[in-house]
C-alpha cells in the first residue's frame, strides 16, 4: 500500500463508521421536533377558570390586608477586590 491510501483510509474511516451513526440521530431528532410542532400547531387553549366570587358591595371584603413582608436587604457586589484570584 502507498502512503496516500494509508493517510485516505485513516482519515475516511472515522467519518465512514461515524458518519451513518450521526445521520440516524438527526433523522430522529427531526421526526420528534415535528412531532413536538404539531402537537403545539393542535394546541387550543380552553376557556379561562372561573375565579372566587366577588364580594358583593357595601359590605367589607373580609379579612384586613395584613402588612407586607419585608424582604432581605440587597448589597451591590464589590467590583475592586482585594483577594480576587
């Protein structure tokens, strides 16, 4: 064998063995993402839920609004540090 035909054989190979097997994952990958669109091109969206009833006016609306959560307090991030890696 000449040297040309080693190098060819080496470098065809790996796409020969590797090439089929990458193929049939973009094959499958193709019929999900079409299955995935037409089951998003079939979706309809239903009627809204009903909510709670509303109160009926002139009357209180039941419990008074407690207070609201204070939430932690926000620092900024040190940009200059001293023992920055």
């Amino acid at each position: 064998m000449t040297p040309e035909l080693i190098t060819a054989a080496a470098l065809l190979a790996p796409g020969a063995i590797l090439g089929p097997v990458c193929l049939a994952g973009h094959r499958r990958a193709r019929r999900r993402d079409a299955v995935e669109a037409a089951v998003c091109a079939a979706y309809r969206p239903g009627p809204p839920d009903e909510g709670p009833e509303p109160p009926p006016k002139g009357r209180m609306k039941g419990k008074p609004q407690a207070a609201p959560v204070r939430l932690a307090q926000v620092i900024d991030f040190p940009t200059n540090r001293r023992n920055a890696a």
